[in-house]
C-alpha cells in the first residue's frame, strides 16, 4: 500500500512551513505494509494541484493526505469539506490573488473528504495531541490544492482516498505573540504519522 503526503513551502514572507518540514520528517509509520511517499509543492494556485495530480499518477498512491498550515489554529485540523473556490485574502508565492473565483466552474460545489475524518481525530486525540474535524479550508491555496485533488480522483474515476490536515504555528512562529497558539514539530509528525495509519487500516480493511 503507498500513500502520498504532500506539505506546502513556507508562505507569506515566512522563511518555515512546519507542514513541509513535518512532512519531510514523516518517512516511516508504525504499519510495516504502508509506504508513505511524501512531496513538497509550491504555494502557488494552479501549480500545487498540478504538482499533486503529477505525483498521483507517478506514484500511484491508495490515498492522498494533503498537509498545511494554519496559523492560529489551537489544534490539528483535519478537514472535512473542500469548496470549489479560490478567494485569496493574501497572494500565493508568484503574487496572484484570485478572487470570487471558482477552481472548476464545471465542477460540484463541494467535495467531503474520503479519508475517515473522525477515526483520523479520534487516532490523534489519543496521541495526546489536540484535534478536531474542521468544516471548512478556507480558501486560500490549501482549499485549491484539496478540491483539485478531490475534482481530479472523482472525473479520473481513481479508488484513491483523499483528505487534508491542517496543522498550527511551529512555536518559533508564535514568538513575540503569546496568544498565538502554536505545537512542536513532534507532536506534528506524531499526528500525522497516527493519521497515515488510521487511513491505512481504513483502505486494508475495505
């Protein structure tokens, strides 16, 4: 069994992602059956949902998890909707912000996750790690990249499992800031090394 976990470059002036660093870290689970392939794609629109469809059909994954920050958050979001929109409050990392625009203007409203979302958080919150179902990506470039997953297994017709987990602020992002919530890198690659399972077990199990 393959999975593929991408994670976003930093953004935003920013010189850290801890989805990208998380992800990197994130080379082995738990299940000696999985294989987890992991990429890093641009914060771009347009360009990180090509560089997703690119590895899906490169590796042939069982189940795609995408991974981004969100800062602010005081947990682990694992998200249960992604919305065909792209409304940029900031630009991406090649200065576009698309604004009131639909990612497929063919395409459905909406897509659920396929991944099982409340097994993931359950999986998590025993880790001792915060997390919650979250119903919505926003709609910067992580919403693009996870409705253009969603749009692109569902017209090539794939039995590939699709999902998208948001993570906080590393706390060296948080400094200077005390009400911002933020969570070390472990605990990061903890939950998402316990979300890789529950998804693995998931697609064994039928």
């Amino acid at each position: 069994m393959r999975i593929l976990v991408t994670g976003f470059e930093p953004f935003g002036g920013a010189t850290v992602n801890p989805a990208s660093l998380a992800v990197q870290k994130l080379k082995t689970t738990a299940l000696e059956s999985v294989e987890v392939v992991t990429r890093e794609i641009p914060t771009v629109f347009g360009k990180s949902a090509k560089a997703v469809e690119d590895a899906i059909l490169e590796v042939s994954p069982q189940a795609v998890i995408s991974v981004g920050q969100a800062g602010g958050t005081p947990g682990i979001r694992v998200e249960r909707v992604a919305l065909n929109l792209d409304d940029a409050r900031i630009p991406d990392n090649e200065g576009s912000s698309p604004g009131d625009s639909l990612i497929d203007p063919a395409g459905p409203v909406a897509y659920w996750a396929t991944i099982p979302v409340r097994e993931v958080v359950d999986a998590i919150g025993k880790q001792g790690i915060p997390a919650f179902i979250s119903y919505s990506a926003g709609t910067f470039v992580c919403n693009h990249v996870f409705y253009s997953t969603c749009n692109f297994i569902a017209k090539e017709d794939m039995p590939v499992k699709v999902g998208f987990i948001h993570v906080p602020y590393l706390p060296c992002q948080a400094v200077g800031n005390v009400q911002t919530p933020s969570m070390s890198l472990d605990c990061i690659v903890t939950a998402l090394e316990a979300a890789v399972e529950v998804v693995a077990r998931s697609i064994a199990g039928g």
